[in-house]
C-alpha cells in the first residue's frame, strides 16, 4: 500500500508539473520570449492541448520513485527533467515532422526543451516536497512506518 501511495503521490506530482510547464510554455509563447529564442512554439491554451501534458506529466513522475539522492530532491529533479526532455528530442520532435533535436522549429528548440523539462521537475517536485506524503520521494514515510513498528514491538514494562 505505502508504494501505491508513493506512486500516486509522484504521479499527480507529475501531473502538477505538466501544469506549470505547460502555463509557462503558453506564456512564454504568448509574450513572444519563444520566438526571440528562436523557438516557434506559441500553443492556444486548450484542454486538447493541456489533457495529453497533464497524463505524461503524470508518468514521467513516477521516475521520483526511483532510490537515489532521496535527500537531495532538487538536484535528483534536475537530473530527472532529462530524460522527458530527451524523450522530447529525439522521439516527439521527429515524429511531429519537426526533426531530430526539434530543429525544425528553431536552433532554439533543444534549449528551450531542457528549459521547459527543467521547469517540470522543479515544480513536480515541488509539490512533492510539500504535499508532506512523498517528500524526498517518501523516505520520511518509511521511517516512520519502521520507528512505529519498532514501538509496537517492544514488550510495555510494568
């Protein structure tokens, strides 16, 4: 049950981060700091649009399961924020006509990428660390489970 919980608590994290990168793509966009980056990327805000970031939002989180750096949660989102942003790169860009690398949509679409990513893992965790149920992807939720089970298990003096 603990790692059903985790794993919710990191997906809608995920989810959370799909928001706020998506807002700041939209705003980014719409105040033009997009296409001054050489990034021809200025999305409608649309749930169409929204919808699809918020579920793979969602699962990227999950890579906040992974066992390492649990006291270090920054540093573990920042190095996390790559692999979407990776993923973006070399499978979603390609595949939406855009190039290896997003280049079609200008030279500065792989920084704007990590930017984004980045943004995601940020919040994502974020709202991790402060939802108190995943914070450092639950490490303070297994200690506690074991310092309960430790007071459970001693004998009371009388």
């Amino acid at each position: 049950m603990q790692l059903f919980l985790r794993a919710l608590a990191c997906a809608i994290s995920g989810a959370v981060g799909g928001l706020v990168n998506s807002v700041a793509v939209w705003g980014l966009g719409r105040l033009g700091v997009n296409q001054a980056l050489d990034f021809a990327m200025a999305p409608a805000l649309s749930w169409a649009w929204l919808w699809p970031r918020l579920a793979f939002g969602g699962a990227w989180g999950l890579l906040f399961l992974l066992p390492f750096w649990e006291k270090r949660p920054w540093p573990k989102a920042a190095l996390l924020s790559l692999a979407p942003a990776a993923f973006m790169l070399v499978k979603v860009f390609p595949d939406m006509g855009l190039g290896l690398y997003g280049l079609g949509a200008g030279t500065g679409a792989p920084f704007m990428t990590v930017f984004y990513n980045l943004v995601w893992g940020m919040a994502a965790m974020g709202f991790l660390v402060a939802s108190q149920v995943g914070s450092q992807t639950g490490s303070h939720i297994k200690s506690q489970s074991r310092s309960q089970l430790r007071s459970s298990a001693k004998p009371r003096r009388r």
